[in-house]
C-alpha cells in the first residue's frame, strides 16, 4: 500500500541537465533507485490542479504565506478510467510540507470531486483511506475549487539505504508540461513545456536533517536553494498565452 500521509522538509534546486547526470550518478554510493519506478528509478506524474475562480490557491503559493495548501488529482504513468489515482492535500507550513492522499479509482475520484460534499456518497466511494477523502472534499468546497491545469513531467526518484537515511529522498524531475484544454488525466503527458529541456528541479527530501554527506555534495557543486511552483509557473504560461490568442488571431485574419 503506498505511503498516505508525508511530514517533511523540501528542498528546491533548479539544475542543469549536465548537472544533474553528473549529480545523479554521486548518490548510488548512498541512495538506490525507487522501487516505485522503473529499473532506474523512473516514471511519470501526471496531476490535475484544482483552484478558485478568484485564483485564492495561486496567491497563496505566489505571495508564499506561512500556511498553504493545494488539493491535487495525479495517476502515474499511463492510466485509463479503471486505474488508481490520488486524491492529494498539500499543505506547506513555514518550511515543513505535509500531504495526505487517498487511493481511489480515477472514475470514481472524477464523480466524487465534481460533485458538492455529501457525506453519505463520500462514505460509500472506494478511497483507501475514508478520513483524507472527507478532508479533502471538505477543503475543495470551502474554497470552491474547479478543475484548473495539468501539469505533467517525468520523475527520476532515489531513496536512501542506510538505516538512519530511511526517510531521505532525492528526485530529479524535467520534461515539465502544462495544459488547461483537456483535463483529462488518462489522455496521457501532454501540453506546453514550461520549463526549458536543458533544466531540472532537483528536490531533496526528508524528515529531519539532510545528511553530511548529501549536504557537502551539493556544495560541491555549488547548487543553490530556490522555490519553484509547478502549479504557480504553469499557470503564469498559460495565462499568458490566453491573452496571447486574440493578438494572433487578429494578426492571422488582417
């Protein structure tokens, strides 16, 4: 059963490619591959965004208030209607991110989500975990949250081997791409890339501290911590390009 409930720092680094296989291959001495992925540790994250019409979740996460959440929708890899989903409640307090998630079949979590909070229909719905399923229903409608985005990219995930470093993740993520015409998750990772090929987010992961020897690793390389919102970055592009559709129609018909 996948883990439902996280409690952790995150750390940001934005990387070059170059970089990043060059970083990745320093960690095998201490950290293996995700199990969760491929042979190497890979896979896809597709994640269907739900916001606001007055965009409260985007300022939150923009304006970086002490306390945020985001409620989010995702499948790994290629999915279909009968395949697992994650209904996931992120919140960032301060430093310290915590998300919730419940396994539902994707069909069932589209029913449910689109659908004002019936505590008799929530109770009867197939989630691994009936409380985060209440809590996230409950935060969608006090917000008045709607389908919004999609955001997708691909994932290279390690995990840490030594018996004090259980916790510890390291996940390099790129091929980042967004859409908000087709909210369809099973339809697969498509859209407008909104970060350049050349970059990746590097983001370490754990409960504590991270260890020495990560630490002088990543100085020695000299990274440098920085915030990066998926959700915030992708929306900017595509509001961008809406407002760029009218000047381009107006151009192709004069």
């Amino acid at each position: 059963m996948p883990i439902e409930v996280f409690k952790r720092y995150e750390l940001k680094y934005l990387i070059s490619w170059d970089d990043y296989l060059a970083f990745s291959k320093e960690l095998l001495p201490n950290m293996a591959y995700d199990t969760y992925g491929s042979s190497t540790g890979t896979y896809n994250i597709i994640s269907l965004y739900y916001e606001s019409k007055d965009k409260s979740i985007y300022h939150e996460t923009l304006n970086k208030l002490p306390f945020r959440q985001k409620l989010r929708l995702r499948v790994y890899d290629q999915a279909d209607l009968s395949s697992n989903s994650f209904i996931e409640v992120k919140q960032k307090f301060k430093n310290v991110v915590n998300k919730r998630r419940t396994v539902i079949p994707l069909n069932e979590a589209y029913s449910i989500l689109s659908n004002p909070y019936d505590e008799w229909l929530t109770d009867q719905t197939p989630a691994s975990n009936p409380q985060i399923l209440h809590e996230a229903l409950h935060f969608k409608d006090f917000y008045n949250l709607q389908p919004a985005n999609i955001v997708s990219y691909d994932r290279q995930a390690f995990s840490g081997i030594a018996k004090n470093e259980q916790d510890l993740r390291v996940t390099f993520d790129y091929n980042l791409m967004c859409r908000s015409n087709d909210l369809a998750l099973e339809n697969g990772p498509y859209g407008e890339r909104f970060l350049e090929q050349n970059f990746v987010i590097l983001e370490v992961k754990v409960s504590n501290s991270v260890p020495f020897w990560l630490s002088r690793l990543i100085s020695e390389f000299n990274f440098t911590q920085q915030g990066f919102s998926k959700f915030c970055t992708s929306i900017d592009l595509l509001e961008e390009m809406k407002q760029l559709r009218p000047i381009l129609r107006s151009e192709v018909f004069s």
